[in-house]
C-alpha cells in the first residue's frame, strides 16, 4: 500500500512538467536522449512515459514489476503505469496495461496506480505537413503505415501538440477491474495468434475512492 508522502512526493516533481508539448519538440527530444519510442505515431502517450522517467529517476524505479512479457513503468511501494488522454475526444475510454498482468499485480499488491496525463490535442493540417515530416526524419514510412496503404485504409490525422490540463492518480483494484471494459479481446494477430486482452479504463465510471489526487495545471 501506497503512503501518502508518497503521492505527496511524487506530485511535488510532476507539478515541474511542461504545460505545453509540441509534437515536433517532443519527438526531438526523445530522439536525441535515445528514448526508443521516438517513432511511435503516438507519439503523446511515450513523451508523457519518457517525462515520469526523466523527472522522477530520482525516487522510483522503472519496469522493474514484470509478468510474463509485460512490464509496469513504474514502481514505488506499488507498480505505476504512465497514460494520456485526449479531453476533446467523444470517448474517455482508456487502454491500460495487460489483463492478466494487471490481475497478478493487484493480487501481490493490493492495486496498482495510473498516473494520467489530461489535456487538450490539436490536429495535424489538412497537408499533413506533420506527419511527411516524421516520416522524413524515420528514414520513410513504417512498416505499419505501408500495410494501411496496401489495405486501402484511411489515414488518421496525427495529433501535433497536447496541452496538459491535469495529471491524475488513479487507484486500480479489484473492484475497478470489475466494471472495466476489455480490449483486443478475440482479436488476433497477423500470423492468427491471440492477442492479450488489455484493461479498458471508463474514467466516466471512476469512484471518489479511486481518486487519489489530481493536480490542476
């Protein structure tokens, strides 16, 4: 179980974060400090991962908790997951970390935190000037993008900056998992493998309790 000098100590560090993240800047930045994540299209959600690493490598250690293949990105006194969410967005649906994995870690510890990254998006140009740009510093388009073109899918448009609202801890136990959705559920990969089903988070359902603190910003 968590203290709360704990949470204390964590949100005194976070309360330093940058308000404002610029796709192009953050993308940069992680690239230079050869974060491995930099050529995620989403890139939002591993800026956020790589900020709780660069501020809090002081007081907590990182995929240290594992189950199986699936790793927690933090831990201190319980395992951490670092998320984001769009609040301009028709859903508030988030996908949380492995099923099975989570299960485990709830039973050794009790329940784990999220910490979620809250803010507004803006949306790459009609150009996709953004996007032409990631994919010139990748050394050209990835692997996944060159089978939605094959399939004839759309492409989406990438976000381009986030603005950060509110930093949120939440508390997932038992009861959470309970009224929690599924994700990837009976779907499977390319080669007809299953894929792990993942939790799908309702922010919209969160009780007071699971709350454990929100810093405005």
């Amino acid at each position: 179980m968590i203290r709360k000098t704990t949470i204390e100590e964590i949100s005194e560090v976070l309360k330093k974060f940058p308000k404002k993240w610029d796709g192009k800047n953050a993308i940069t930045e992680m690239k230079e400090n050869n974060f491995n994540q930099w050529r995620q299209m989403e890139w939002i959600g591993w800026y956020f991962e790589f900020l709780c690493k660069k501020y809090l490598d002081k007081i907590m250690k990182f995929n240290t908790i594992k189950y199986g293949n699936t790793s927690f990105d933090g831990f201190l006194e319980v395992p951490f997951d670092f998320k984001s969410h769009a609040i301009n967005t028709e859903s508030h649906k988030v996908i949380i970390n492995d099923t099975e994995a989570t299960i485990k870690a709830i039973k050794e510890y009790d329940y784990v935190v999220v910490i979620m990254a809250i803010g507004e998006v803006k949306y790459n140009d009609k150009n996709r000037s953004f996007q032409k740009w990631h994919e010139k510093i990748k050394g050209g388009k990835s692997g996944y993008e060159l089978k939605r073109i094959e399939r004839g899918a759309l492409s989406r448009l990438r976000k381009i900056e986030f603005n950060l609202k509110e930093l949120m801890f939440i508390k997932i136990n038992k009861s959470t998992l309970d009224k929690s959705g599924s994700f990837q559920k009976d779907f499977r990969n390319a080669d007809g493998s299953p894929r792990r089903s993942k939790v799908l988070l309702d922010l919209e359902k969160l009780d007071e309790g699971e709350i454990i603190k929100t810093i405005k910003f």
